[in-house]
C-alpha cells in the first residue's frame, strides 16, 4: 500500500501572501476538484481557491476527511502559528496532509493529539513503507514517463495534461506521482527523491503496478538524466517505470541547468539517452513528442520555438499550458 | 563528518559456522591489521582470524574502542544469543560496530545500557549523517572509482587492492567505502545505497572530496549501470565520484546479471556507458584497465581470459585476487 491521502479534502490556504505561496493548493483544485470541499483561509490571506471558506468545524461537518495544507510558510516552512489549526482539526476528526520540510510530527502537541485521537499526520516526502529491489521484469499495461532536460520543467503539468486528455478520449489513465505536489494532487504516490537509494526503481514498480494491456500509467518523472545532482533518481525512475512511451520535456530559454554549472543538454541528446538506458527494461521503448515550456517567450516566439523543435525531431511538440496535449496524445494512441 | 569507527578493534566473531559466516572479519584482518587487537569468539566458532582470543575484559583492559560485529547469525541476522556479550563490551567503554540488517538499537537492553555509558552502537547500514544534494562541481584531487558489469564482481576488493599498491609506490591513497563491509574494513564511509535518493551523489561529493593535486581517492563501486536494480546508485555515485580514472570488474562465466534476468552487459559496453554518462562531471574520465574474477576458472582458463579481454579492449587485464593489481596501477600512473 502506497503513501495515500483520504478525500475530500478542506484546503488550508493559511496566510498565503499571494496566489504563487498557495500554488500547490491551486494545483489540487485544478487537477482534483472533486476531491475538495473547501478552503480555510487565516487573516491576511490574499491568495483564493474559490472554494467556499470554511472553518474546521464546518469543514468536518460536512465530512472533510483531511485537512490539506496547500501552501507555505516564509522560507518554506511550517510556522508555528498554523499549529493550533491543525490541532483543531485533527480534533475534530481530520487527517493532516503536509508537503513541506518541517515534519508534521515534529510538533509535540499536534503528534500528541493525533496519537490521542487516532489520526494520521501525513508527511507526503516521507516514504511510508520499504520497497523490495527492483526486479526488472517486463510486466502488463502500458506506462509513459514525463523525462526533463533539466528540473523544474513541466513533467508533472505535462503528466497531469495527459491522463486529463487521455480520460477524456476513453483510455483508463492514471497519473502515478513522484513527487510531493504530484502527490497531493492525486491522493497518493511516492516521493521517489526520498526512498533510499537501492529502491528507486523497486518503489516505481510499486507505484506503477502490473496492470490491464490497454491501461496507461502515466508517471511524473523526476530530475533529469543529464542532472549532475539528480540523473541517478532519473535514471531509477526510468528502470522502474520501464515506460512503453516518454515525452521529453524542456524550457528553452535556459542556459545553465538548474542550481548547478552544468550546460543544459540538447532535446535530442534527452531523447538518445533516455532510448539507450531506458531499453534495459523496456526494449520498445519509445518518444512520442516534447513538451516545450514556454512561458518566457511570446506567442509568435513560442510558435517558432514548437516549429523548430518539432521540425528537427520529426515528433509533435507542444507547449501543454498553451496549446494543450492533443499531439502528444494523438502520436502516443496511433503508435 | 562521516560514520566513523573507533579503532582499535576486539573482532567479534561470534559462532561462525565457518570461514565464510566471517568473512567480513577476515576482510578487515587482511586489510587493516594495524585496527585489529583481538578476536572474541564464543563456544562452538569455527572461524579464526589468527588473532589472541581476548574476552571483554581482557580486550577492554588492552584498549579496545570498539567491539566489530565480522560475522552472521543464521539468515544474516543479529541473534539475542549475541546481546549479553554486546552489552558486556559496553559497559566495559567499547562502542559497538555492526554491518547486520539488524539495528543494534533495536535491542532495548542493548540501546539502554549504551545511553547509560555514553557509548555509541554503530550501524554501519545507517547514514550519520544527512548530506547536500551534488553540486556537479570539478574539484581537486584524483579520483578511481571501480564499476562493474554486475553487482558481487570484485569492485571493493580490487578498491582496495588498488589503494595497497599506490601506497606501496609512494602514492598517497585512500580507499572509500561505499558499502557496510568496506565501512567496517576502513573505519569510516557512507553506505551510499541507504542514502535517500535525492543525495546519492551529494554523499559521494562528501565522502571523496577536494584533495591534494597528487593525492588518489580510490572509491569502492556498487551494483551496475546496467543493472535494472541499482543503475540508479551507479550512477549518482559515479556523478558524486567524478572518477579520473575507472576499472572495470567482470565475472566472466556469468550468463544473467544477479538476481535479475537481464543478461550481462560486456566490458566494451561497460567502458562506454562509463565514459559517456561519467563525462557529465569529469570530462576527462578514462578506463584504466580490467579486473576479472576469474574465481570460477582454472589458471590456463583464467590466462587465457585475461588476455582475451586485453587483446580485445588494449587495456590492461588481471585478477587482483590471482595475479594483483600492478598492471592497472603501471596504466593509471602512465596516463
């Protein structure tokens, strides 16, 4: 059994300074909007779900299972001022889900009464079982992995867009979360990035199980492969989910890759790679298009951006925010 | 700071059944006799490390720091039979080393005894320590890390082998632990397979850092790029490790890879995987020879393997356990 979160859920905003501190929040109302009841927000909180405010008590009334903390604090931490919250919640019968660093049960009075009361304190970073090796083996269902140039560059939007359009065209899709927002976002999953590292690939299989011959598991990945500090999570994650299917995907206005010196690689260098390891598992193994994410560019720059890509390639590119997936989609379904 | 072992040692050697329920024992006998001030053996052992029989006592009153766990109870475990005598070791001043799955903290006598005394109980599984994420950044000092085609080839023998050499031509060099029983034998090391994945590479950054321009680190490898368990590890450690120079270690009469069914990889294979993905944060990366265990083979048979891979890759081959390590050595220092 995975790391999972019970809905619905009431969405602490806290006192988010603005929309962007309250963005993993906005990320579970976008992509999970059945599963939240409604958003509990502190004095001076200035960013807005549009879900109807709630206290605790209402909350829980109308029969929030988890109170899902959506947002940070200054520094990206758990400020103790949110504390008395999540201890009122938990008292009135709610799991507490958090994203952050700080620990959940870190605070004595919150573990004291989650103890008390039989609730969980969900840590969405901390694995929450072991894993067996990964075994290697070819198993059932089809899989497609989000890959990156780079970090932080649309894998899980990309993932997300995904199972949407693929739900939408009649596949049975799930997206498989990798990460912590992923995670909320979807109720569960596990933070590969914190299983220690021998089970990386053996987590993934967990993650994205055996499964019917036309279901599609559709699994955030996670750094990059040509990442001097991350390509070893990369590269598990890419054993794991032994995908049948990847998009690549890219931010094109970058020159260095992400906190560290390294020169960003080419879309086609990801492509060769991701092929030459990934046919350890999955010897079919194939791309079915890049998505490019180009939020710092224009519109017409950002045409020219997909053409160019998409041209050198010969592979559907598209910019999943703007344009949507249905290129990605149609190569992945006509293969 | 590291996990680090307090020497010298009283080696415990339990009940072995035989030589090879010891050999962790052996291994450090054989490479660290200097750390080595007795052995500990209870009714019914059939190991012996040629070192005095000391009690307790006897190796308390000698100046033994640390009581060292080199052997395993029936199914790799820590047997109760064994606690009596690990407490005695603590109330005697010893620290407490063990390289078992078993946590020695999970024995609640043992635990409390060792608060009491102000003695640490040692896992050698377990990081001390967190670690930073890689920084991908070049620093000095020279660096060999051994890979393999495979897991159990001979990576931390030949490590260690490498690093007798060098330092019997006036190298100055230091071999790396990367796994328990290279923990035990050096002293100190990061079990790089326990470290949450994010860190692999980090932890190697930390573990083998900035030297001088001369000095040779000499890094115990783990698992296989080609490995569908543990690519992952390999590869963040050879991220982490930004290795000069590599030594391949190949088992030769190995069909499929261990306790996977994928098949074995060839050395040639091996060597360009290496250098491609290792070039990321060492550009100057190069194989430097071949160890094969050709444990399996009789000597024509192991000579003619030799030179069949020498001839094929024109680098140097040898069996470090048959034939030593001087060829690889002769090479790395030509280069």
């Amino acid at each position: 059994m995975l790391l999972r979160i019970e809905p619905p859920y009431l969405l602490f905003a806290g006192d988010a300074k603005d929309a962007l501190a309250a963005k993993t929040g906005q990320g579970i109302v976008d992509w999970r909007p059945d599963r939240c009841l409604g958003q509990l927000r502190l004095a001076g909180c200035r960013a807005d779900h549009g879900l109807p405010d709630l206290t605790v008590a209402e909350g829980a009334a109308r029969g929030a299972k988890t109170l899902v903390i959506g947002t940070v604090g200054p520094g990206g931490v758990l400020p103790e001022t949110w504390v008395p919250v999540l201890v009122d919640a938990v008292e009135c019968g709610m799991d507490v889900a958090s994203g952050l660093h700080t620990r959940l049960g870190s605070f004595p009075d919150l573990r004291a009464v989650a103890e008390r009361h039989g609730r969980r304190l969900v840590d969405v970073r901390v694995p929450a079982r072991d894993f067996p090796t990964g075994s290697g083996r070819r198993r059932p269902g089809k899989r497609l992995l989000t890959v990156g140039t780079d970090c932080a560059v649309g894998k899980k939007y990309t993932a997300l867009a995904l199972e949407r359009a693929l739900r939408e065209r009649g596949v049975d899709a799930d997206f498989r979360a990798t990460g912590q927002t992923g995670i909320l976002i979807a109720g569960e999953g596990v933070a590969v990035d914190a299983v220690p590292a021998d089970f990386i690939s053996g987590a993934v299989e967990v993650l994205a199980p055996a499964a019917a011959d036309d279901h599609w598991d559709v699994v955030e990945g996670q750094g990059s492969l040509f990442h001097p500090s991350f390509a070893g999570v990369s590269l598990g994650l890419l054993h794991g989910a032994q995908p049948d299917a990847f998009v690549v995907c890219h931010e094109p206005t970058r020159d260095t890759m992400r906190n560290v010196p390294a020169s960003m690689p080419s879309v086609r260098d990801v492509i060769e790679a991701t092929c030459r390891l990934g046919r350890l598992t999955n010897p079919d193994i194939r791309c079915v298009g890049v998505a490019v994410n180009t939020v710092a560019l224009g519109d017409d720059d950002a045409r020219r951006s997909l053409d160019a890509v998409a041209g050198e390639l010969a592979l559907p590119a598209t910019d999943p925010v703007r344009y949507g997936v249905e290129p990605l989609v149609d190569r992945l379904l006509d293969g």
